[in-house]
C-alpha cells in the first residue's frame, strides 16, 4: 500500500499546491510504495519565504544555543540509526549495514558541526597602528539550499544541514525524488531536537524545483552533488543568480594495483568497493588498472569473489548488495556490458540476467567483471553507477598515471602497493582529489573536507569539514579605534600605518 510524501515546511508536513504527483518504487520488489507530492513554484516560494523569516533569528541565535541544538540532533539520529536504514534500504535497496553505515558516516559530520565554536572563532590583532585594533569573524549566509541525490539519502544531506545550520543559516533540503521519505524522518528529528520552525525545510520535486531554488533572489546559496553535467548546470545557473555554489559532479575512480601488491587483499576491497550500493557510489571503484604480471592474477581471484557476491534483498540480513534503483538503470547498464563485449572486452562475469528468487520482478544486476577493457569504450568513459568492474591493464605505474590524468573526471582513487616510493609518486603525480593507499574509498573524515578535482567539482568549496564552514559563511573584518573623549581625531587622507 502506498502513501503520500509530502514536503516539510517551517516545521509542518503539508502537501503544498503542486498538482503533479510522482511514484517511489522499492527496487527489490518493483511495487510502487509512495506517491511524492511534487513541488510548483508556489510551493517554492513558500519554502524560500520560510527559511528567509527564520534565518534572521537563527543567525542572532547565540552559538551555546545553537550547538545546543546540533548536539540533541546527534543524540536523536544516533537512536534512530536502524529504524531510519530500513527507510533508506525500502526505496534504495541498499542493504541495511550499508544504509546504517551511511548514517554513520553522516554522524561524524554532526559531531564537527558540534565543534563550531572553535572553527567559528576569528583573528584578533591588537594594536595595528596606534590606537587600533583588528579583529575578524564569520556570519551565515542567510538561506541556503541542498540539492542532493538518491544514492545516499542520509549522508549527503547531513554533509550539508549540520555545517549550514550550526553556522547560522536556514536550510533548504531538496532530496532526490527516488528516495524521498528519508528527508522527512530528518525533518522531524530536526524539530524534536529543539530547531526552531523554518530552519530545516525540505522541498520535494524534480527539475522544476531545482531550477526555482538556483533562481529565486532570496536563496543565498547552493551546495549540490550530482552527476556532472547537472553539476555544471546547477553551478553555471546559480552564479549567474548572484549565489555562492559547490556543485559536486560525477567520476570514474581508478584503483591501479601493483605487481608487489598483496593481490588477495586488493581484490577483496576492490569486490567491495564495485560492488558495494550495487556500484552505486560517487566514490565506488569502475576501473581496476592491473599492472604487468598483476594482471591475471588480480582477474583471477575478482572472478571468485564476484561470483560469491550474494544479491537479495536489502532487508535480508546476510545481502551482499541489492537491486540498482530504477528499471532503466537495469538497461542501461545491460547495454553497456553488452556493447563492451561486441567491441572486445572480455565478459569475466555477468550479472546482467540475474534474477532474484522471490523478487522477479526486482531490478537486480549481478556483479560484473570486464577485462582487457581499452579507454575509447563506453564502459570505460562513462559514469556507468552500478556493479560493474572494468579492468584495463598497463605496463607500469607511468602508463598508470597517465590513464587516470587523461580522463575528465577526478573524485577518488586509490594504489595497492607494498611500495612507499610507489605510493608517493602516485600521491604526488596524480590529478584527483582525495587518494587512498591500500584503502579503496578514500572518503575524508569530517574534520576534513570532501571533493575532487576536474569535471568532478565546479566551484572553490569542497564540502564538509573546513571548506564546509567557510561556504556556509563569510568574512568579516573590523578595524576600530575607540578614542578617548577629548581627543582629536586626528583624520588624514593616508592610510594610517603607525
């Protein structure tokens, strides 16, 4: 049976004036379980005006009161880790330990956004010139707004929601519409956490609600993570509306293995890294570069772990990975595995039929492993967002560097290696923006900041961590004198410089 989901604005549930209406599937079954509310642009001027009349209390809010709020969230999500995974897992299809895993990742940034008092504290220089002194600090944008995608419902907003509301901003969420009811379930643990109404909006919609954020004259701001050409859209749009954007685009991560690696351990990360989310992942590993005699040895042994891979359903306990999250996702990635085999690509394993007892009419795709794989295919210069591995296979770490630097995309990679020169002068010589050393997902901890480099970030900021707070911010400096009452001014036309 399914049910309406609606948006959230300042601090309701309501089903807005959208007449348009759109249908949530879980993946594992095909059944359709929701029917989402899609937003009009009264909806979007509703949600705007909110976050605009509660930004300006929030913002004069002290920071005690404030992370008083961030630090009853934490508590309130960390309760609610399982219940809200299975959320995730019935309209994702992620299994649930990978869901869980998720909030646990987001978690952490909640917890640095706790620490705001001391990432929010500004300069002060005494005594500049006589008399004066110099300080800085940091205020909130105003209204801001998250735009964010299916593959990680939780996180993704909690990569952006704790840092904007912490440092004073009112908060858009616009979710994808695949997996929506994610976002409500952070609405109300928002509201039970004390924030007060307006603060923490979510919009529900598709691309009419986007365009409305990137263009209304009261959104200060937009943090975006997509694919990339909607990334580049969402920056070249909302800079050209006067707002400050960190758009988040695609990749096509590389993990180059070595002849000295231990090739057991590597392919047991790389098992989990392509397959993890059903490849689902900006971070997931689509390429394996296997060099010299690592080769056949590597396909070997990730022929024997993708084929123990266990899909089911993501409620069950002991899945692997669940289905991918549309019936066309399916397809489409069922043409590319059969095109790169038409073009000479060696089909190691094949996911493509894979049918799930019980679940027929789920949209599973197996694991899959490609070989012998060369850069002109499509299965190698397309973000291809599910469980399939290509192997393309060099001579050496040069020729190495070189496949991975002449591709447009530059999220995430990583080296196995038992080497340290190797991994220096892959850590050196790369053009990527976040490196993992024997580690597949180098996905940042919150007190860094996550972000790549090429067409897989457009603007200055990455996200979260350091980058995040100042995003969410800007600065100000203060020069004053405070003269004593019968004192001249002593005004000159030059700068004062003693």
């Amino acid at each position: 049976m399914s049910t309406t989901i609606t948006h959230f604005i300042n601090g309701t549930e309501t089903a807005g004036h959208g007449d348009r209406h759109q249908p949530v599937y879980n993946p594992a079954t095909g059944e359709v379980t929701g029917e989402l509310r899609l937003a009009d642009r009264t909806d979007i001027d509703a949600v705007v005006a909110a976050a605009k009349a509660a930004s300006a209390g929030w913002a004069e809010t002290s920071l005690t009161k404030r992370t008083a709020v961030l630090f009853r969230f934490r508590e309130l999500l960390a309760a609610n880790v399982q219940e809200l995974a299975r959320v995730v897992t019935r309209e994702h299809g992620k299994v649930v330990s990978d869901a869980a895993g998720e909030i646990g990742r987001g978690l952490e940034v909640v917890e640095y956004a706790c620490g705001a008092p001391q990432s929010l504290k500004g300069d002060y220089s005494d005594a500049v010139s006589t008399g004066i002194d110099v300080f800085s600090f940091r205020q909130p944008l105003g209204v801001v707004a998250g735009i964010t995608p299916f593959n990680f419902p939780v996180m993704v907003p909690l990569w952006m929601a704790p840092v904007a509301i912490v440092t004073g901003n009112a908060f858009i969420l616009k979710p994808s519409e695949r997996d929506p009811s994610a976002s409500l379930f952070l609405a109300r643990l928002w509201k039970d956490a004390g924030l007060p109404d307006g603060v923490f909006n979510v919009l529900q919609g598709d691309k009419e609600a986007v365009d409305g954020l990137l263009t209304h004259p009261d959104v200060d701001g937009v943090s975006f993570v997509g694919s990339t050409p909607i990334a580049r859209h969402v920056h070249e749009t909302a800079t050209r509306h006067g707002k400050r954007v960190q758009a988040l685009g695609g990749a096509k991560n590389h993990a180059v293995v070595m002849p000295d690696a231990d090739l057991d351990l590597a392919a047991e990360h790389l098992t989990a890294a392509a397959f993890g989310s059903a490849g689902q992942r900006c971070m997931a590993i689509s390429v394996a570069v296997a060099v010299g005699s690592a080769a056949e040895n590597l396909v070997a042994r990730l022929k024997e772990r993708a084929e123990a891979v266990k899909v089911a359903n993501g409620m069950e306990p002991d899945a692997d990975m669940g289905p991918v999250i549309t019936p066309h996702a399916k397809s489409r990635l069922q043409k590319i595995v059969g095109e790169a085999q038409e073009d000479g690509a060696a089909l190691i394993v094949d996911g493509r039929e894979l049918v799930v007892q019980g679940h027929e009419d789920g949209f599973f795709v197996g694991p899959t492993v490609l070989d012998h794989v060369r850069r002109e295919m499509t299965a190698y210069r397309e973000e291809i967002f599910g469980p399939v591995l290509a192997v393309v296979r060099v001579e050496n770490i040069s020729e190495a560097l070189e496949v991975i630097n002449s591709n447009p995309y530059g999220n995430g990679t990583a080296i196995f290696t038992a080497s340290g020169a190797y991994a220096r002068a892959f850590t050196r010589g790369v053009k990527v923006g976040m490196v993992g050393i024997n580690v597949p997902l180098p996905v940042p901890v919150a007190w860094h900041s996550f972000g790549g480099w090429n067409d897989s970030l457009f603007g200055d900021h990455h996200i979260y961590g350091p980058d995040g707070v100042h995003f969410y911010t800007r600065g100000k400096v203060v020069t004053q004198r405070w003269p004593e009452p019968a004192e001249l001014s002593g005004a000159s036309f030059a700068f004062p410089s003693n």
